[in-house]
C-alpha cells in the first residue's frame, strides 16, 4: 500500500522521523528483552496489549520505566493500566495491578506521549520483570472512503508502527493485529509478515534500537455497530425507602462513513444485509440481574419494539431504535430501571457507601462525554468518592417532592469513557436515620392541617350579614329573577294556548265542525283574559323594583307583544269560522286569512326573542 493513498501515514512517517533525529539513548540501563503485541480491532475500539519482558542491565536499581505513545495516538488514549504478568509463555496470568500515571521526562522527543509504571519492587543488576500494558483508544479508526452509499460495505483505515515505539532497545518483538474477519481490502507488507485467516502477523523482529518504527496501514472490512454516545447522563438516585432508581441519557451518532445519497427503506427492509450493512439498528444493554421497573423511550414517548430477557443471573435489554442508524445519523433516547437497594448500600467506620458500576451497561460503546450523578438522599453529608480512575468531580443540588433543603448529588464527568471504565466506584457519606422520618412526618402534617381546615370550614358561617347593604342587595335581585321566572311561565301558558287556537282551525279544516271551533276559541279567550291578569302585578313589582330598572322596558313590551298577539289569532279565528259559515271556498278563505298569518308570524317572531333574552338573564 503506498504513502499516496493514506496521507495520515506519510505524517506518521514524518513524526517517527522526527523522533529518530531528536532521540537519544539517554535510558540505557534498562532493556526490553520481549515484547509481544496484541491489537485487537474486532470493534470500533483499539485495545492494544503489549508484554513487555523489562531487564536491567545497568549498575543501579530501577524501580520504574517508561512507555510510549505517539501524540497522535496519545490524544485517542480512553484507558491504560498496567500488571504485572506471572508464570511462563502460555500459563502467563495477570498479577498485581501497578501504579501508572503521565511523565516527562527530560531529552525525550516532544511527539511522544510518556507513561511511568512503579514496578512491584526495584530491579536489581540483572533482574528482570514482566509486565502487561493494556491501552484502549477510541476514534482512532477512520472510515476510508469517509462516505458511502447504502449498499456499499464500510471500510476502516489503521496505521500504526511494526515495531514497539520506547526509548529502551529491543531485543525481540512480535505483533499480531486480529481483525473482525478475513475479508481484507489491503496491508503493510514487510518482511515476516503472514496472515492466518483474521489475523495479520509482523515479526519476529531482533535487536531494535530506541525509538525505532515502521508504520504500517489495515484497510479493512467492518459492517458491526459504530456507536458513539456524544453525552450521555446517568442519574443514580439512592432512596433509602429500598430502591436505586437509574436513569439514562443518550445522545447517541454512527461513527462510522457517512451516508452518500438518499435512503431507501424499501430497499432497506427488502434486503438489510446488503442494502443496510453499514447499519446498526439495535444494542444490548446488560442490566444487573435483579434489575426491574424497565422502560425505554425518546423524545416521542415510548419504544415498543426494545425486548427485555432476563434470570436470576443476567438482565438484558435489547435496545432498538425507531429507525436503523448510518454514518452520521443521530437519536436520542432515554431508559431507566430500579435496584433493589440492599444490594447496592452498604455501612463502614460510621459511614454508608453506595457501590455501583461506572460506565454505560451498553456494550463496545464510546462515550465522548459521560456524566454520572448520584444523587443522595435530602441531609447527607461528608460526601466523598472512591473511584478506581481520574474523573472530574463537583456537587449540585436537586430538588424533589417533599424536599426541604435540596438533595445534594456529586457528579462525575469522564471524556472518552468506554467499557473498560465500566468498573464499579464507591461514594461515602454520612446520614442520620432521624432523616428517615422527615418526609412522613411533613406527610401527617399536611394531612392533619388539611382536615382541620376541612372541620373549620365546615363548622364556620360565612354567610354575609342580613343587615348588610350587599345582602340585602342580593335579596332583591333574587325576587327580581323569581318574579321573571313567573312572568316568563305565564307567557309560555299563553303561547300553548295559542297553539290550541291553531289547533282547532285545523280540527275544523278535517271535519268541518264549526260548533266545536267555536267552542275552543270561546274556552281560550277567557283563559287568555284570567292570566292577563296574572302579569299586572308582575309588572308593577317590576316597574317598582331599582334593580330591575333595565329589564322593565323588555318585560312590559314582551307582554304588549304577546297581547297583540292574541288579538290577531282571534281575528283570524273569526274569519275562518266565518268563512266555514258562508261556505266559501278554500282560495278564498286564504285571501281573507293572508293579511292575519303575516302579522302573525312576525309577531310570535318578537315574542321568543323577547323570551330568549330574558331567560339569558
């Protein structure tokens, strides 16, 4: 694979030149008699482990030594550690866990990145020890082409150096690089180099001075999901009443190519394995195993097609989205579960601590930053944190129901998290059992003064005084609004009266009985005459009442109204009847009842808009 194609491995060439020219071999007491390298790149995260095999062959002892990174790869760096490894070739196991923290030294090359690790004891004339570094990198893979289409695989680009990058010699090296398969674009060649399906071998390589490199180039197949959180925020909620309540925030992007072209979910969904390889459309989370309470929703409200399984071993939630994500597509999303609190809380030298993992339970994920905040229950004190690795620490306040003074929450922020930082931290603090009370008790307070009020209410005369302005006010108001209701029922009698009227003329139109028409216009005059009388005093209460000073004038022409009313449908009863006695014929009867109807109508018009308004009263 030539410079030209991969510019960043022509300034990777550059950068070890450079550290060739500036170097010097000013640590020669120490040697690295083997190393053998491992890179994993099975994930979109870079786990190189390296067992490194340190000897002194210098005069003085040596209580530690130095590991390098380029700056390139230093600024990727998520996670090293270091331990010590025991027993011989293959029985090799992982031993104490030694101190390593960032140096810088003198005379070392500026484009390199310092590690010191304290050995486990000095290493005397002679001596030797082995130790095993993990480091974990994160967005050091870069998608080569940076865009492609929908059913064009995704194609990954790793450079690195053949050889161990130290300021120690080297008398023999290996490196092996595992890949996610055997479907390889193209490689760095060099002597002793083989492959084995998935897996490319460099080496052995002997006698290697200080700070000797050859970069190398893995352009590869890689279709698995690129998730990369840009934020997410865990709150843990202790609550001493049993239950941890977790909940989680996720701003999650594919990290991987980009997009090219518009989607096509026909095509998607006809063959995702082709027309959606570089896509990923769910995750799994690994809850704990008592883990309940499980939801799972977004910005829309909740997600039904996430599936949880779990036993009495394991949890798992199997998270997917409402859409599948491609390179540089986005979702948000939220869910949440409880724990039981006895599993999580526990007592030492008079104070409680809270022992619960760190990082996201969603597995091969990068957090670009992650923010965890355990908020504790309302009067803690003395709060402190135990946590395996460096993180950012501050405190807030939260305030929740029934809180008085705010539950304090500390707050944990790490850049490039991934699941190696998934270890479990501590945070300790004080807390009186009085405190348990507080919210019960403001609880049977509020009770108590809710009912008291309740019994005051019930048992006090609110009533307005009977010698009052206002209540006698109200008073004549209410006689006004009766004396309306009668009015208004008077008027309603006489309006079915009216309707008889009509009634009988139709009677008279069916049979021809002029005697029994007679008889109802006789019977309806003298009950129209009886409750005319019924409205005079009406009026006159109302003519006399100040309250009523505006609704007088409508109430006197609803009954003037309704009064002429009657005389027009009598009129029009006699000249029917009179018609029928005559024995005129039906046109006839129409032309001499015309002029009635008219007024007639116009008139029940005015007397129900009349009546509306005073029923709106």
């Amino acid at each position: 694979m030539g410079f030209n194609k991969h510019p960043d491995l022509l300034f990777l060439l550059l950068i070890f030149v450079s550290i060739s020219l500036l170097s010097s071999p000013v640590l020669s007491d120490l040697i690295i008699s083997k190393v053998d390298r491992r890179i994993d790149l099975t994930s979109h995260i870079v786990r190189s482990t390296s067992v490194i095999k340190v000897e002194n062959d210098g005069k003085d002892t040596v209580s530690e030594f130095l590991v390098a990174f380029p700056e390139q790869h230093a600024k990727y760096l998520a996670f090293v550690s270091a331990v010590q490894s025991e027993g011989k070739a293959k029985t090799k196991r992982p031993g104490a866990s030694l101190s390593m923290k960032p140096a810088q030294p003198t005379g070392m090359p500026p484009s390199l990145a310092f590690y010191s690790i304290s050995l486990p004891k000095a290493l005397g004339k002679g001596a030797s020890v082995t130790v095993e570094v993990l480091a974990v990198f994160t967005h050091m893979l870069k998608p080569f082409p940076e865009q492609v289409s929908q059913g064009d695989f995704q194609l990954l680009l790793f450079q690195d150096s053949a050889y161990f990058i130290t300021p120690y010699v080297v008398k023999i090296q290996t490196l092996s690089v595992k890949l996610p398969d055997a479907r390889i674009e193209s490689y760095t060649k060099l002597e002793k180099t083989k492959t084995q399906g998935s897996e490319i071998k460099y080496g052995p390589y002997e006698d290697q001075a200080p700070f000797a490199f050859t970069p190398i180039a893995l352009h590869y197949e890689y279709n698995k999901p690129f998730a990369v959180a840009q934020k997410l925020v865990r709150e843990i909620e202790i609550s001493h009443w049993g239950n941890v309540q977790i909940t989680e925030h996720y701003n999650l992007i594919h990290g991987g190519a980009l997009l090219k072209g518009e989607f096509s979910r026909l095509d998607y969904q006809a063959s995702p394995g082709t027309k959606g390889a570089s896509a990923f459309n769910r995750l799994l989370a690994k809850l704990p195993p008592r883990a309940h309470s499980v939801y799972y929703r977004d910005e829309i409200g909740n997600i039904s097609t996430s599936n949880l399984r779990g036993d009495s071993k394991k949890t798992e939630l199997e998270i997917e989205p409402r859409f599948p994500l491609f390179g540089g597509w986005k979702t948000f999303f939220t869910f949440g579960y409880g724990l039981p609190l006895k599993d999580y809380l526990f007592a030492s030298e008079g104070k409680r601590f809270i022992d619960i993992s760190f990082g996201s339970p969603i597995g091969e994920l990068v957090v670009d930053e992650l923010i965890v905040k355990v908020v504790l229950p309302e009067g803690s004190r003395d709060m402190s944190v135990s946590i395996p690795f460096d993180v950012d620490q501050s405190q807030e306040t939260k305030f929740s129901h029934l809180d008085l003074s705010g539950r304090p929450v500390m707050v944990l922020q790490k850049t490039y998290a991934v699941p190696e930082h998934n270890q479990n931290f501590q945070v300790y603090y004080k807390f009186n059992r009085l405190n348990l009370l507080r919210e019960p008790l403001m609880l049977i307070a509020g009770f108590f003064f809710l009912f008291v009020t309740c019994m005051a209410y019930t048992h006090a005369d609110l009533s307005i005084s009977k010698s009052s302005a206002s209540y006698l006010a109200k008073l004549q108001w209410d006689e006004v609004l009766t004396t309306l209701q009668q009015l208004e029922n008077i008027i309603n009698r006489c309006l079915a009266i009216h309707d008889k009227l009509e009634a009988s003329l139709r009677e008279l139109s069916r049979t021809g009985n002029i005697q029994a028409c007679k008889i109802a216009r006789k019977t309806a005059d003298s009950l129209l005459k009886e409750l005319s009388k019924d409205l005079k005093p009406l009026l006159v209460f109302l003519q006399s009442t100040p309250q009523a000073a505006h609704i007088y004038p409508k109430a006197e022409e609803l009954v003037a109204k309704e009064r002429e009313l009657q005389d027009r449908l009598i009129a029009k009863h006699s000249v029917v009847v009179d018609c029928y006695e005559k024995k005129l014929g039906g046109r006839e009867i129409e032309n001499r009842v015309a002029p009635h109807q008219q007024k007639i109508s116009a008139l029940r018009q005015e007397v129900d808009d009349l009546l509306e308004f005073i029923e709106g009263i």
